[in-house]
C-alpha cells in the first residue's frame, strides 16, 4: 500500500467518525489482489451492522464511501 492510499484512508476513516460516530471502517480481509473484494471497505456501527446509507449488494471502494461521506479532494474546492 502506498502511502497516498494510506492517507485517504485515514482522511475517511476521521471523516466517517465525525458525520457518524459510533460507525467504522473495516477493510476486507483478502490477500488476493484477484479476488472480487479485494481492498474493497465497509461500514459497520458497534453492532456490527451496516448503516443504511452504506448497504450495497457489495463491499464498496473508498471512492464510493468517499461520495456517500461528501468528501471532495483539494481540487474540487
């Protein structure tokens, strides 16, 4: 993982605590870069649950958590 990937993770991760405390960001645990999830994400509360503005048919990538959270890069600004 490089180290831009690791600070947008983080940037997520604090924004996600702020607009919904109690939430979390989980990475999947896959080690296969060929498999369907991986470095995919998901949000869960402390139940474990996925909140509704995060449920999907799938794991989602940091960029769809990113829209859903409205986080903009420096550009967009």
């Amino acid at each position: 993982m490089n180290q831009e990937t690791k600070v947008r993770e983080n940037r997520v991760r604090r924004a996600l605590a702020r607009q919904m405390p109690g939430c979390r960001l989980v990475k999947t645990r896959r080690r296969d870069p060929r498999a369907a999830d991986y470095g995919t994400f998901r949000v869960v509360n402390a139940k474990g649950q996925t909140p509704w503005q995060f449920q999907s048919s799938r794991k989602l990538t940091l960029d769809e958590i990113e829209e859903r959270l409205h986080i903009r890069d420096e550009e967009d600004k």
